[in-house]
C-alpha cells in the first residue's frame, strides 16, 4: 500500500511539473479603444454662457462663441463642432463639411433644435413683457408653427450624421427651463417665466420623440437644473440686466442671456452625460 501511494504520489508530482512548463503564460486583456468623441450643436454644445470665448475648430466661423466650459470640453470631446445659432440644417452641414473626423466617431452628441423654434425670439419677447403681443406672437410662431416641424428636420440631420459618423453613438441632449419659478419674481415676470419653462418642456418632448422614432438616445438635462434657474438662489443660467446676480450670472455680453453658467455647463450637461455614460 505504502509503494502504491509513492508511486501515485511521484506521478502526480511529474505531471504538475510537466504542466508548469508547459501552460501558456497569462496575458492581460488588450485595453478597449478609447472612445472618439465628436460633439455637434448650436450655443448649447458650444459652451456659449460659459465665461471667455475661444477660436473654434478651422472652418467654422469666429461668431460660434465657443467657451473652455462647454460640456464636450468637461467631457474629453475630441472635436467640439458646436456653433451660435445653429439650427439642425446648419448642424447637418457642419457634419458634412467634417466628414473625415465623422468618419472615426464612435460617440456623436448633439443639442440642437432651439434656433430651428425660434427659442432665442421667445426668451426675448416674454421677458420684455409676458403679456405684450410680441411674446404671444412670438410663442405661436415657436409652439404652434415651427414646433411642429422640427421632427422632420431632425430625421433629416440625423440622417446626413449617420452617412458621415456610421460607426458612431448618436446622442440627442434636451434643454434646461430657463426659470426657477418663485416669490422672488414678480407676477409678471413669473408669468413670464411659467410661458417660458412651458415652451422648453415641450421642445424637449419633441427631440426625445424625434430620439425615439430615430432609434437614436436621448439624454434629458431638465432635472439637473432643477433649482437652478433664473430667480434661485443658485441660478445656472445667464440672466439678462435687471434679472441676474451680479455675482453669479450676470455677463457683459448680450449674446450670453439664456445660457448656461460655467456650473451649468458641467453640473447640468456634463453630469447628466457621465450619468448616462455618454461618452
């Protein structure tokens, strides 16, 4: 029995032996490609608001009011194609014109869709005076007109986006409600406001509609600004004169009003990205 047991003994000895010369070595997992991240859009995804301007990428005009603080810059774009006043047809162009980058993408954002409703018209308007007939224009013009065609004028951006970007993650971003409806307002400025934060809710059910029917994702930025509008105490939003803190949000410049802050930019738009894993 005792030979029996040391010669089982020695041939299990033989084949671990065996088996440590002769196992493969362990390798790491070769790490996953870096994401290519190309952010496209109008003020929004330009960082507009967002402190001091910088040159934007060759061949996109100087007025694109781009900033250090947009939120494809918090989040590592690689190419930040966001521009002032682009409407979806601008963005389909932009795409276009830098198809080579599009080429390699594999995550595409893009906010847009404001400047295609005539948002900008609105937010002047309605602050001017809630009850003038130049906000109510202006809000039929933006709801009851323009509102309606903007699904198909996503389904035309995106397509072109896709032919450029094929091998890429497509990304719709949704818009903050410009007000934080409070005491602290006047009634007409709440009405204003109320007008305002309505128009923006239904925009932004537009694009997540658009984003649903497109098979594209949509990312809601609503909720981060919760609290953060225009009339909080922490607003996240450019105020024009006579509405800002002159601490927080208010800006020299004209073009700022109804942006977001630097804050807005990274607490609002960039973590509602990183929350979703975008890019």
């Amino acid at each position: 029995m005792r030979r029996r047991t040391g010669r089982l003994a020695g041939v299990v000895a033989v084949v671990a032996l065996a088996a440590g010369f002769t196992a493969a070595p362990a390798t790491a997992a070769p790490a996953p490609p870096a994401p290519v991240y190309i952010a496209l859009g109008d003020s929004y995804a330009a960082g507009t608001g967002g402190g001091g301007t910088s040159a934007p990428p060759a061949g996109l005009p100087a007025t694109c009011l781009q900033t250090a603080a947009s939120y494809p810059a918090v989040r590592n774009a690689a190419l930040n194609l966001g521009c002032f006043g682009a409407t979806t047809a601008d963005v389909a162009a932009v795409a276009t014109l830098y198809a080579p980058a599009l080429a390699a993408a594999t995550v595409v954002t893009v906010t847009v869709g404001g400047n295609d409703v005539d948002s900008g018209q609105v937010a002047l308007a309605c602050t001017a005076s809630a009850s003038s007939p130049a906000c109510s224009a202006a809000l039929y013009n933006s709801v009851v007109v323009k509102l309606r065609q903007l699904p198909a004028r996503i389904k035309t951006m995106l397509a072109t986006i896709r032919t450029k970007a094929p091998d890429a993650r497509i990304v719709l971003t949704g818009y903050p409600r410009l007000f934080t409806v409070n005491a602290g307002l006047s009634a007409a400025q709440q009405q204003a406001a109320k007008a305002m934060n309505s128009a923006a809710d239904l925009l932004n059910a537009t694009i997540a509609y658009s984003a649903l029917v497109n098979r594209v994702r949509y990312v809601s930025v609503t909720e981060r600004f919760n609290g953060h509008g225009i009339g909080s105490a922490n607003p996240w939003i450019v105020a024009p004169t006579g509405l800002c803190n002159l601490a927080i949000n208010c800006s020299p410049s004209p073009f700022d009003a109804f942006h977001p802050t630097a804050a807005g930019y990274s607490g609002g738009y960039a973590a509602a990205l990183e929350s979703a894993r975008v890019p």
